[in-house]
C-alpha cells in the first residue's frame, strides 16, 4: 500500500473534522432558530437540549453512510485509486463551498452540496476513465453514474420551498386566528389540546425520522406502521393529559413543547445528515481498508456495495465535534442571525438586503389583491380579523417573535419532514424550515409595508444561494475530481494547501470589514461612549481618505484612488447602517429624554452627509484618471493645496474636540470654516474666470468644481456634527449624572 494512500485518508480525517465544523455551523439554523427566536429558554439550556439530541440521533444515523459508498456512483466500475480521487474531491469542494456560504451568513443544504459534488467529482473520474479507454464512449457514462438521485432532490427542493412556505402560512394564520397575540387567557383553557397536537407531531417526528433505524424491528413499531391513526390518537392523547397536569403548576407548557421541538430536530439532523459530514471520510476509509486487505491498489471497489457497518468510535468521536462546535462557532450564530432578522415580528432594520424589481413587483401585486379582497369582505369581518392579528407582546421577553410562532413552525417542520420520509421523498430539512419560518412570518403580519420589499429580496437571496449550491458544488467537485486524477500526487498536495490556506483565512483570520462591522454594531449598541467613539472614528477615517485623495489626484494615481473609492464607499456604508439601526438605538436611549435622541438623530445625518460627500470626491475623482482624461493644470493644483491645508487644520480640530470631549475651541472652528468659505468662494470664481477665457481643459474643470462643492459641504456638515456631538454630550452627562471632563485630565 502506497504511503500516497496512508496520507490521503488522514486528510480526509482531517477534512471530516473541518466538515463537521462546517456542516454544524450550516444546518445549526434548522434546530436552534425557533428556540433562539422566541426566547423559550437560556441559550445555554437550548443548546443542552440540542446536544442531547445530536449524541443520540449520531448513534442512529449508520444506516445513512451508504450514500456515500455507492449513492450517486456504481463503485463496480471504479478502482481504489479512482474511488479515492472522487472523495477527496468532494471533500475539498464539499467544505470550501459551505464555508463561503456560512461566511456570507446563508443556509444552504448540505444535502445538496454533498449530492452534487459526488455527482460532479465521480462525473469527472468516469469521463476521465471513458477518454483514456478506446472501448468507452460517452454512452456509457450512465454505467458510472447514479443520476436517479440528483433528480429528486432537484425536484424536492422544488416542491419543498413552495409547499413549505405555504403551509407554514396557513397554519400561522389558523393559529393566530384561534390565539390573537394576547392569547394568554384562551391558551389556558385549551393550549393543552393544542400544544398536545405540536408533541404528538414532534413524538412522531423524532421516533420515525430520527431514531427509526434503531427501533425499526422492535414490536412497537411494527404496531405503529400498521395502526398509525390510531397510535397518533392514543398519543396526542397522552400528550394533552400530560401538558394539562403541568399547567395546573403553572409551567409553561409552550416552553415545553419548543425544546422538544429543537431535540427532535437536532435529533433528525445529526441522524440523517452526519453523512453530509463523515460519510464521504468514512467511505474512504472503508475503501483503504478493502485494498489493503487485498494489497492491491488496482483493485476493483464491488465491496462497497455490500452493507458495511460503521464503527461506532467514528460516529460517537463526530457526535463530540458537532456539540463542541455548536457551543463554540460564532458562525454557527451568525447564520441563525439571517432566519431571524428574516422573520422577526418588529421591521428595525431589514434595508440590509435591499430590493429589487422583483420584491417591489410582489409586494405591489400583493397589495393589489389585499385591497380587493377588502373590497368583498365584509367590516365586521374586517375588524374581527384585524383585532387577531393586532400584535402585542404580551410575553414580554423582547424576543423576535412569541412562542406561538415557534412551537407553529417546529410543528410544521416536523410534520412535513416526516410526510416526505413516508413517502420517500429526499427532503431537504434546511429548505422546509426555513420556508416554514418565512411563511409564518408572513401570516403573522411581521412582513409590513415598511419591510416587505426587502424581506422577500432576502428570501429570495438565500433560495437562489440554494439553487446555487447544487450548480456550484458540481462544477467546483468537477474541476477538482478531474484535476487529482490527471494531476497525481502534485495535484494533490496543491489543492489540499489551497483547501488548507482558504480554511484557516476563512476562519481564524479577521477581515477588516468584519471589524468595521462590529464596530457599527457596537456603535447601535445604546451606550453614549460607544456612540461617541463611532463618532470619533469615522471623522478620522473620512479626514484620511479626503488628505489622501487630494495628494492622490495631483499625483494622478490610479491604485491608491481606486482604494480610496473603496475606502470611501465602505465608510458611507456603515454611515447608512447607523441610520438603518436608528430604531433600535434609540429605543435603548428613551430612558434618557427625547433631547438625547434628537441630537443622535442629527448626528447619524450630518455624518451620513459627510461620508456622501466623500464619495462624491473620490468616486469622480478616480473615475477622470482611470479614464486617462488630463490632469489638474497648476493653478487649480495650488488652489487645492491651500485648501487641503485649511480642510486638514479645521478637521484636525474637530477630531481633537471629539477625542478629547472639550469644546472650548468650538468657536475658533466656527472662525476657520468661515474664512475656508471665502476661499473656496473666491477659488471658484477664478476658475469661471478661466473657463470664460478659454482656458484650461473642460473636464477637468468640472472635477475641480465638483471638489469644491463636496469640500464646502463636508466642512459645513463636519461643523453641523460638532455641534450635535456638543449637546448630544451635555445631556448626556447631565441625564447620568455625570461630572463633565476631558479625556486628556
């Protein structure tokens, strides 16, 4: 056996360990997200309960490795080598693809990324084998490859995104129609017989999908199979009596039924989607197994078909990561983050995904068709369904949505994850609850007019990143199949420093942006000092940028404006998000006065306005050189040094003011943007001069002016702040009670 071989199956041990990272952050948002969403517990009790139900679905789940082993490819027609070419194929295709998908905070299915990229990589080896032999043609490509598979999960992820969010509308609106959002009084008279109905779901849903295998041959479960009305009757039974004895002690039977909701779907998961994970690992290990016994390299993988048993150590050792990933990645969390803001009851700040023709199509047509349903309904009709749907928080936990919600979409995943089982459908647990949790949403009013157009764009963003998963994972499992097995050993150790570099980049390296990000973040997150260093930051960040782009024309740089164009877009950006997160912020500073968030308000806009200003400095500015246009000639080059002089003096003024927090020298600023006033006024005037002479170059005449401009509105709007920031301060410290000082005492 070639040490070639040995080395390869510990990278794919290695590759198992990181698609368990993978994998786990992904498909966290499946069963952690109802439980997260509605507040139902402590963090630490959900994820408790969730690793619970991971440790026992992974001893169930040995019946699912023979996908890998000979799910999408006949191994028949394949030798070890080329069996081992497809899965470490896959494998590095396999955790690149979900890591950019979790990087960008998008579920997807790893369902699908694993069919895929078996599909792609074994395609690739067997055209490989089919040009390299004359008796093949591409006919027989079929002998290779099992296409029955990629075709229904093609056609279920079709049918489960429209049947998903269809009945997760449906039942929401059932549900708040019995309930309302003040449904504490009705819930205690019958939430035994409905929650009742939610277990039994979920009973059914845990022992059927989840641990089936395990008691597939026991008395019980064959009694289950053939009086199933029955079974579910005696138990929904069961569950009512049981939920109405712990309601007389005044337990909340809602929080209940939600963690046994995210128990089975953790359960569900770790049971049928750990060969997402492992299975391509493990099946290489069975294969080096197989030629080593046979001491042959040559030969022919048949035994792969046979039902091989998993080792147990295996599985118990991919239990412990998914657990010790699932209560350590950050990812994890913020992938879970994209389904909530999504379906969240309050519309803060869903601008983030922005909008596009066709979400303003849809919510246009929508409101179309509510008007003429009003139009034929009756009022009191009207009324009574208004007063159901009219929200209240009556749990008072400042959760996204309430616990009704959670326990509807746990229910309805539950359900239809199981009905699809029953009928052999490959159903994709990430599609379903996902798509149950937007129609929910939906029916539960939290889609208004003031975010609807750009929840539907974030939807519809993360279904064409599914959609995509299937086209990406084949063609990057494609290239790289073909290239291990015509590239050899060198290929080999290339791609796998790639796999290596790009894994260690993604998530052990910050990315300035993210740091950007989270200081955005921490600037909503409703203390004064947090908002004053934003403050701070960005006005030293737009003081470099403008310096530096001056400099940057007269020396006619492409690179460096180019950056700067970046720079500048990236600081107008977070500017923009300051305001999209108005909402929140200033539901954290109502304790302090309606005066403290007046001076914030007109703080976000003077620095919105500045960073916009900026842009429109650079975004020209780089433009003009990048198309090769003439330079500023030496007049409007002087010109704009001595104002870059007086814009850096002004500037360096109102950062030392804001860094320090003293605002004696406010009035010398006041002073020196007056006098920069008459320069850029006496400035602009020579240059009309000029052009009414015939002199200098038209375009960049108009760029000079444009500076100008910009100049004089980022100065105005820099003192604008100032001010804000000024009395923003003072009620500050007098609402706090704090003693004024500076930074530098």
């Amino acid at each position: 056996m070639s040490e070639f071989y040995t080395v390869a199956v510990a990278v794919l041990a290695v590759l198992a360990v990181s698609g368990l990272y993978v994998g786990v952050t992904n498909d966290a948002v499946n069963f952690l997200n109802s439980a997260i969403g509605s507040k139902a517990a402590g963090m630490r009790t959900i994820l408790a309960v969730a690793s619970v139900g991971i440790i026992l679905g992974v001893i169930s789940s040995s019946g699912m490795m023979e996908v890998a082993r000979n799910g999408m490819f006949n191994p028949s027609f394949f030798t070890f080598g080329e069996v081992m070419a497809i899965y470490l194929g896959v494998m590095l295709a396999n955790v690149i693809l979900l890591d950019i998908y979790n990087s960008m905070g998008l579920p997807t299915s790893t369902t699908v990324s694993l069919i895929f990229c078996l599909l792609g990589a074994a395609v690739a080896v067997s055209a490989y084998k089919i040009s390299s032999e004359p008796t093949l043609s591409a006919g027989d490509l079929g002998d290779f490859i099992n296409t029955s598979r990629a075709m229904g999960i093609i056609s279920a992820i079709l049918l489960s995104v429209a049947i998903a969010f269809t009945c997760g509308t449906v039942t929401m609106w059932i549900s708040r129609m019995i309930f309302s959002f003040r449904y504490m009084a009705l819930f205690r008279r019958f939430g035994a017989m409905w929650c009742g109905v939610s277990l039994t779901a979920i009973v059914y849903f845990a022992l059927f999908k989840g641990l089936k295998s395990t008691f597939a041959e026991s008395a019980a479960a064959v009694w289950i199979d053939h009086n199933l009305p029955a079974a579910l009757a005696l138990c929904w039974v069961a569950c009512s009596v049981l939920l109405a004895f712990l309601q007389l002690f005044r337990i909340n039977i809602l929080r209940i039924t939600i963690l046994s909701g995210t128990f089975a779907l953790a359960l569900a998961f770790a049971g049928n989607d750990l060969v997402n994970f492992i299975g391509v690992p493990v099946a290489g290990f069975d294969a080096y197994s197989i030629a080593r016994e046979a001491g042959n390299t040559d030969v022919v993988m048949s035994a792969l078909n046979e039902n091989i048993p998993a080792n147990m150590i295996f599985m118990l050792t991919a239990g412990a990561i998914m657990v010790l990933t699932l209560w350590t990645s950050r990812k994890a969390m913020h992938v879970t983050e994209t389904e909530i803001s999504l379906s969240a009851q309050s519309s803060d700040d869903e601008s983030q995904y922005g909008s596009n023709v066709f979400s303003r199509g849809i919510v246009r047509l929508s409101i179309n068709a509510a008007t003429a349903i009003e139009r034929v309904t009756p009022l009191k009709v009207r009324e009574f369904v208004a007063r159901r749907f009219e929200y209240v928080d009556v749990e008072h936990s400042g959760a996204p949505y309430d616990m009704i919600r959670a326990t509807v979409n746990l229910t309805t995943s539950a359900l239809l994850i199981s009905l699809a089982t029953s009928l052999k459908l490959p159903l994709s647990t990430t599609y379903v609850c996902f798509m149950v949790a937007m129609g929910s949403s939906l029916a539960d009013k939290a889609w208004g007019r003031e975010s609807a157009v750009y929840r539907i764009t974030g939807v519809m963003t993360v279904v064409m990143g599914w959609f995509t998963t299937a086209i990406g994972g084949f063609a990057i499992a494609f290239a790289t199949g073909l290239l291990l097995i015509w590239g050899g050993i060198p290929a080999f150790a290339a791609m796998t420093l790639l796999c290596g570099y790009m894994l260690v980049k993604s998530n052990f390296k910050k990315k300035p942006r993210e740091e950007a990000a989270r200081a955005v973040d921490g600037a909503t997150a409703g203390t004064v000092d947090d908002i004053a260093e934003e403050v701070c930051r960005m006005m030293q960040t737009a003081t470099r940028i403008y310096d530096r782009t001056i400099v940057a024309v007269f020396k006619e740089n492409r690179k460096a404006l180019r950056d700067l164009v970046r720079e500048s877009e990236d600081i107008y950006r977070d500017s923009r998000k300051l305001r999209s997160g108005l909402m929140p912020t200033l539901r954290r500073l109502k304790g302090a006065g309606l005066e403290l968030s007046l001076y914030y308000i007109q703080m976000v806009d003077y620095l919105s306005e500045i960073a916009e200003a900026l842009v429109h400095i650079t975004r020209p500015t780089f433009e003009h050189i990048d198309n090769n246009h003439e330079g500023l000639s030496r007049e409007q080059a002087t010109d704009l040094m001595h104002i870059n002089d007086d814009v850096a003096e002004i500037y360096g003024s109102i950062n030392r003011i804001l860094v320090t927090n003293d605002f004696s020298e406010i009035d010398s600023v006041l002073s020196m943007r007056e006098d920069l006033f008459e320069r850029i006024a006496a400035t602009t005037k020579s240059e009309l001069v000029r052009i009414n002479e015939g002199e200098g170059n038209t375009k960049a005449s108009i760029l000079y002016l444009t500076i100008l401009s910009e100049t004089r509105t980022m100065v105005l709007q820099a003192r604008n702040l100032l001010k804000a920031q000024r009395y923003f301060s003072e009620h500050a410290d007098a609402r706090m009670g704090r003693v004024r000082y500076t930074r530098n005492s």
